[in-house]
C-alpha cells in the first residue's frame, strides 16, 4: 500500500512546487515600462508592475495602487489618495515621491520614453503628503482614472533623469507587482515567483516565461505538459489541442489590428493613385484565411470600437480599377509586369517583423497576390533591433507589414498626428491633427466619438496604408490551472486569482 502512496505524495508535492510555465515567441529584451515596444514586454509588466488605476472584470477603472480619485469641479485637477502600507518588491515603501518621478520620467523628453503619450495629457504632479498627490492636466478631463493605468516605478532604485535604456533596471527590476523577477536565466526564460508582501497576494507561488520561437513547437510542448499555456493559439493548432482534456481553450478579443503600411516619403508612393492602386490589387480575405479568422477592418480601430465609423466602405479588389489609376500615375503594362516612364518596373520592399507570428505566411501570400498582377515584390524579414532600425530611425522601408496594439483608450495620435512619435509612414493631415488634438482635450466622450469617427473616415480616404484585420484569438491553458480569465489587452491583468487545482 505504502508504495502506492508515495508517489501519489510525491506526484502532488511536485505539482504544488513547479512553477506555471508560459511561451513567448521572443523574449522580452528589457523589463522597464518606459521602453515598453512588445506584447511580451506589456504582458511581463502586468506581472511585475502595477499602475494607479487598473481594469476591473468588467472593464472598468479600479483603483490599485490609488487608493481613491477626487475629481475637482474645473475638471482640471484631481487628488489621488495613494493605497497605504504598499512596498516594492526590495521592502522599500511605495509614496507619492514614485508617482511624481514616474510621470516625470515618461514625460522627461532625454528618456524618450515609448510610453511618453501616457502622461502627455497631465502638466503638474505635485506631493499633498506621502500618501496623497495631486495632478494639474493640460485641458480639462471627464476620466482621468481611465487614463492613469501606466506603470508606477520606483525612483529610489531609478536615479535621476533622463533615464537610459541601457540602465541596470533593465535585467533587475523592482516593482510592487504580484510577482517578482527571480532569474534571467541562460535559455532566455525568466523565473518569477509571488511577491508574498503584496496587498492582495497572488495564489500561483511561480511563474516562468519561456522563449519559444516555432509557435508549432509551442503546441507541442503544451501537449506534452513541458508548458501550461499559450498566449496565442494557431488556428490550425486548435482542433488538436481542443480534443486533449488536459488543456482547456480560453477565447479573447485584443485591441489589436494588422496593416500594410507605405512610405509616404518615397515619390512613387506620395501618389495617392499609386497607394489606392496597389490597395485595390491586394484579396485581403484570401491574405487572412491561412492565418486564422478574425474581423475586417477599414480604420484603425477594431470594429468593436465606439470610433469605428462603420460607414467606411470596405474596399473590394477591383484590378480594372487598380490599372487605370496607375496608367493616370505614369505606368504602363508591358503583358506582364507595370513599367516606370524610364522602363523599370515598379519594385517594392516589403518588410515585416522577423518575430510577428504568421507574418511569413502573410507576406509570401502578399508577394504572390501583387506579383501576379504585374508588381515587383522584395520580402525582408527584419529582426528586432533591425526593425527598429530601419522603420522606426531610418523610415528604410517600401511597405511594411505589422500590427498596432492599444488599450482601452484606442489613442491613436502617435500613429496618425503629424508629430506623432509612431507616425513612421511619414503621414500628415492637418484636419487629422485638429481632430486627434480635439479628441484627446474635450471632457464630452459624444463629442470624442465624433471626432475619432471622422478621424477613421478620413484616414481610410487617404490611403497611408492598407488597414486589414483584427484576429480572434485563443489561449490554452492547462487544466491544472484554474480560475482563469484573461484580460483582452494585457492578458495577465487578472492572473492573481488563478489558481493551481
């Protein structure tokens, strides 16, 4: 009887003390909210660092590390009461001296803080006292909570600013999250375990990220219970994993969608006619079906969206159409390829992120459709730094294919705005900038959906690029894990009620 029983025990200690393992497809290259530029990164940082304000279940702003918001009559003022008897991860407390140095720092223009959009809106924070800090905003706001979900960072173990991405802070950071980073270890993961002085205490005593890079490999680890969860299942994935009674699917909508972009500084594609002819060329059904399903898009806000303006026409592939505006912008078709005025056909690069699951399998397919019509199609596969590189400095690139990813408050000015600091395509409408600047001041959200609205119609007008989809999306899970809802946006907001059964 005995030795049946102990490995019963031993099966069950084991469960109790491995650590839940989840797949990313690259791991994040540094922890630090300021420099955040990944899905992996955002979903780490839910982990490991947590904002004045966060989404409840139901999608509404909940205080966490706020304690109370007080909104003043003006709208241009608000008095944040600050949870007490909050610590970072090393026993230092949390105060109003973090909050300050946190938007400070997204703010401060030498850090050049991805995340700067954030805070853009607030013009002063100043200390009431320890525990209380009020904000002063730049034009008055109906719900600030809504927009006071950024990262709070510790300044003791920041220093001054400006802050680099080169920091130490990078590989050990310091956060008042549920989970603490334990180890980057050699393979790429990273072993986090439960912050046992946390206000409200996770019930998962270890977490570790690993590097996997063949999403195929993923499912198979998942299968052979060497994971316990996939972020993104692939759709071909689904029916496998849907049949093993050790696995559980979770389905969840992001606030995500994919596009083509151009280079609005090449002189060939500054044409308007060149832009809506290469956008009529392109099947954009048949470019999703191997990839999964999901919703088309014409803007750049999911359908979904209260901004959506669903009176934007989605654009049918008309080849006819696509001819007699390129022969208007100068081309001519030799039978089988469109020719410059000096002969050359017309060549495109078409970069995509090395790292972006399912690109290849969209970008061969792109390729395909635009070269069977008579266009020249360069794939490049460009690695992070090189992407970086590239796209966001050098604006070295024809089209790109990528995805943009928001958070409930769908702020697409860096994209869209003339100054914008993700506005990499090079686009620029003065009636786009009115309209972004009026939507991110007015305190009236009827007032805000129209201008958003108009925003999505106009942009889609001009053509700075190919707006294409929003995925749906599936999580597998162990069925040892329990308890388990996944945020739309950032997927582990909530992973402090998972538990182990």
């Amino acid at each position: 009887m005995l030795q049946l029983v102990l490995p019963l025990l031993l099966s069950a200690a084991l469960a109790v003390d491995t650590p839940v393992r989840y797949a990313e497809d690259r791991a994040p290259a540094i922890v630090n909210p300021l420099f955040a530029t990944s899905m992996s990164e955002a979903r780490l940082h839910e982990l490991v660092f947590e904002g004045l304000f966060s989404d409840d279940h139901d999608l509404r702003s909940a205080p966490q590390l706020a304690e109370s918001l007080e909104l003043a009559e003006d709208k241009l003022t608000a008095t944040v009461r600050l949870r007490q008897g909050v610590r970072w991860h090393d026993g230092e407390s949390f105060d109003a001296d973090d909050v300050i140095f946190s938007v400070r720092a997204m703010s401060d223009a030498a850090t050049a803080s991805t995340e700067a959009g954030r805070t853009a809106w607030i013009s002063e924070v100043t200390a009431l006292d320890p525990h209380t800090v009020q904000l002063t905003f730049v034009a008055p706001e109906h719900s600030p909570q809504d927009k006071l979900h950024f990262k709070i960072l510790p300044e003791h173990r920041l220093g001054e600013l400006p802050i680099k991405r080169t920091h130490p802070f990078r590989n050990r950071p310091v956060g008042t999250g549920p989970w603490m980073v334990q180890a980057f270890n050699e393979d790429s993961s990273i072993s986090l375990s439960r912050f046992a002085d946390h206000w409200r205490p996770a019930s998962l005593s270890e977490l570790s990220m690993r590097e996997v890079s063949d999403k195929n490999y993923q499912s198979k680890l998942l299968l052979y219970k060497s994971l316990d969860l996939l972020v993104r299942v692939l759709p071909r994935d689904l029916a496998p994993l849907q049949n093993d009674r050790n696995i559980e699917l979770y389905p969840y909508q992001t606030n995500s969608w994919w596009y083509v972009g151009f280079n609005l500084s090449d002189v060939r594609l500054k044409d308007a006619r060149v832009r809506e002819a290469l956008a009529l060329l392109v099947d954009i059904p048949e470019l999703l079906r191997p990839i999964g399903t999901g919703e088309l898009v014409t803007g750049p806000f999911v359908v979904s969206s209260p901004y959506y303006d669903h009176g934007v026409p989605k654009r049918e592939t008309d080849p006819d159409r696509a001819g007699a505006l390129l022969r208007e912008a100068g081309y001519s078709f030799d039978g089988k390829r469109w020719l410059d005025a000096s002969g050359s056909p017309l060549r495109v690069r078409l970069a995509s992120q090395a790292d972006l699951e399912t690109s290849q399998d969209v970008v061969v397919n792109l390729q395909s459709q635009l070269q069977n019509q008579g266009i020249v199609v360069e794939p490049e596969f460009l690695r992070r730094a090189e992407w970086k590189q590239r796209v966001w400095r050098e604006r070295d690139f024809d089209l790109i294919l990528s995805q943009w990813s928001f958070d409930r408050n769908e702020d697409v000015y860096e994209q869209f705005h003339s100054s914008g600091g993700r506005n990499f395509v090079g686009y620029a409408s003065a009636e786009v900038d009115q309209l972004l600047d009026e939507a991110r001041n007015t305190t009236d959200p009827q007032v805000k959906k129209q201008q958003l609205r108009r925003v999505h119609s106009v942009i889609a007008a001009d053509i700075p690029m190919m707006f294409l989809w929003t995925l749906d999306n599936y999580a597998a899970v162990s069925s040892k894990v329990g308890s388990v809802e996944i945020h739309p946006f950032y997927f582990f907001t909530w992973a402090t009620d998972w538990t182990l059964r």
